[in-house]
C-alpha cells in the first residue's frame, strides 16, 4: 500500500478545524497529521510536520493565507489548495493566490458555518488527491500580477480572425493560460476561444485579470460576440459555448445544455463545434486538466484538418486531458507549455509568419504539405501513433 497523503489543515475556525479532518478521514488515502489557526502558526506546523499537502483559508487573523502562501513558496513550495468563502472580493484573493502559486481552489458551502460540508467533501478529497502528484512536478514559474504593471493598448482594426484556436483546459489552468497568453503580441491575427473549468461567477474575473496582463483583447464571452483577431473570448462559468458563421460574422453561442463528461462548460462541446463550423481554419489546444474532457473533439479537430495540440505532460499541473488525447493519436504536436505561445504567436499571427492568406474555400480542401510544419521547436516532442479505427 501507497503511503498516505499527510495534509495540514489551516482555518481560523475552531468548527472548519474540525470538520475538514472529519470529512478527510473517509479516505484512507488520507491522514490529517494537523491543524493551524493561522498563517504563522501553519509556517511552524509545516516545518514541524512536513505534510505533502495544505489546505488554506486565505482569511484569517494575525498572518492571512496570502501572506502564508507568498512566504511558503519563498522558502520551500508544497501544494496548496485554497478552501474559503468566495464572495466577490474574496473570488479576487482567490485568482491573486492561484497566481501566487496555488495549486487549486475549492470554494466552501454557503452553509459550512452550520457544518455542512457534505457536499463538497468527494472533490476536496480528489483535489487533495491531484495536488500531491501536482507537488512532484517541476512547472514554469508563474507570473505574479501584482508584479507586472498593466499593459497599454492600442485601437485595434476589427479583422476576421486567420485561425479561429480553441482552448480546453481545466486544473492549472490560470497560471498556464497566463503563462501563454502574455507571450502573445497584441498584434496577433488569430482569436482565441477558451474553456476553462471554473465555477459560475469566477471566469468574469478570471478574464479581467488576464487582460490586465496580456497584450491579446480579453473579456467573458457573450452570445453573439464577433470573433475577431487578437481577441481572447473566455466561456462564463456553468454554460457551454459553440462557434457559429452568421452572415454578419463568425461569432459565439452559448446554450445551458446539460454538462458533457461531466463539465458545463465542455471543452469537447467547443472542440466539435470549431471543427464543424471552422474545418482547416480549426486550431484545437488541449492543456492542464484532470479527465478526458475534450479528447473526443480534439480528434474531431484532426478529422475536419485543423491542427491539434497538446500541451506536454511534463509541463502539466495535471495531465490527464492532454494525455487522453495523446494516446488516442489526436495530436499533431506536442509542445511544452513554455514553447506553445511562441509556437502560436509564430504560426497563427503575422502574415509573415505563413506568407499565406486563408481563402474561403481553404475550409473544404484538403490538407496539403505547406499546412504542416516540419521545423520542430526544441520543446516539442513527436506524439504517439494513432490508434484510431
């Protein structure tokens, strides 16, 4: 048997300090080794007890969960997973931690004062889970957005997007789209459309913290938005998204259809849509995320001769997504996620970068040598064979 998960418990309440390792203890993946009421005294703990995983109320007196977690990830890093009350203000704290470098988030019942955690006690404990094996893996420094001073735009001309990209991706999402999407130019002649698995209420904060950040336009999508280059269009939280050609311009649609491999959004909703709608002008990129989510689309992607994705397994918070789809044979490349907004920004952007215009009936021909590009950068690895029937 596999050596139990050793997780420290931090909450400045007496109740949560409790209940926490209650629901825990249903696991017997897992041993709660203790509980601190503070920032301060969770450092001691810590050094004391040396748990593979925390848990982290980030509001607290004396030393808050921000200031605990700038200082552990200072000194020696270990996976946290944030577990607060996430008000709007305290959903702000909550994307600063994440970027600050916490692995995960999981926001408490609104009812957990009375003691209810019942609810949400399977995903702590798969959070927990994941969190373990995320501490193993040797991951891209984030980018501190406190640290960066915000990035002036420009007017930009309104052009139909050269490629449309889709985005799935899910656990490590934040950091990593982060990551990628500052190293694209605000010039870009691509647009982006993502999915990530974020509760309701969050992705509108989520956006705005990326478009502080990043050179690209971005904003939480809403049905009907045109589809334009340099424009990043995140998916709201608890709705799906699909792409459409209108005859006023290709746009997006959101539905409140039911959740699809568990998720609503789906990446796998998206992925099938930009294969349909978009065909070789279809980029799909499949990144960081538990499950299978968007696996299936991605090799719908491939099918219709759009290029796919995956971001390298290595470079993965979790790399259960881009994984399932490695080895079902749906990626074209594979590419870490330190070279995949260069690989991006260098294929999808200036015309240069091609010396191609995309033609409208690109969508129906069929792929030809010049679509593939057979430089391979040095962060890129060949993927599996296919096994497709």
């Amino acid at each position: 048997m596999s050596e139990r998960i050793r997780v420290l418990v931090v909450d400045d309440s007496a109740l949560m300090r409790k209940l926490i390792p209650a629901i825990l203890a249903r696991d017997s993946s897992i041993e709660v080794v203790g509980t601190a009421m503070d920032g301060a005294f969770a450092l001691k703990k810590i050094e004391e007890l040396q748990p593979d995983v925390v848990t982290l109320d980030l509001e607290m007196p004396r030393m808050d969960g921000m200031e605990m977690l700038r200082l552990i990830m200072k000194r020696a890093p270990l996976p946290i997973i944030l577990f607060s009350t996430h008000s709007k203000e305290g959903g702000y704290a909550t994307l600063k931690a994440l970027a600050l470098g916490a692995v995960d988030f999981l926001q408490k019942p609104k009812d957990a004062a009375i003691g209810h955690l019942e609810e949400i006690a399977d995903q702590l404990i798969a959070k927990i889970k994941l969190a373990k094996r995320a501490g193993k893996r040797k991951l891209p420094p984030v980018i501190v957005i406190e640290e960066l001073s915000r990035v002036t735009k420009g007017a930009r001309p309104t052009l139909p997007p050269r490629r449309v990209i889709a985005i799935g991706i899910s656990t490590g999402g934040p950091n990593a789209l982060q990551y990628m999407l500052s190293q694209i130019p605000g010039d870009f002649l691509s647009t982006f459309v993502v999915v990530q698995h974020m509760p309701e209420g969050f992705t509108e904060m989520f956006a705005k913290r990326l478009d502080e950040c990043c050179s690209l336009e971005v904003h939480e999508a809403r049905s009907g938005d045109l589809l334009v280059a340099g424009r990043v269009l995140i998916c709201p939280g608890n709705r799906h998204i699909m792409v459409r050609r209108m005859p006023r311009g290709d746009m997006v649609v959101l539905s409140d259809g039911p959740p699809v491999n568990g998720h609503r959004p789906s990446a796998d909703v998206l992925f099938h849509s930009v294969a349909q709608e978009f065909g070789l002008m279809a980029v799909g990129v499949l990144m960081t995320g538990m499950g299978e989510d968007g696996a299936e689309g991605l090799g719908a992607i491939k099918s219709a001769g759009g290029m796919t994705i995956a971001q390298s397994e290595e470079s993965c918070v979790v790399s259960g997504m881009p994984r399932a789809a490695i080895l079902k044979g749906y990626a074209n490349k594979v590419i870490s996620l330190e070279g995949l907004g260069t690989f991006l920004a260098n294929h999808y952007g200036a015309d240069k970068d091609l010396g191609e215009k995309v033609t409208k009936d690109e969508k129906t021909r069929k792929p030809e040598k010049s679509d593939k590009i057979d430089q391979q950068e040095k962060t890129e690895r060949s993927p599996v064979p296919s096994h497709r029937s």
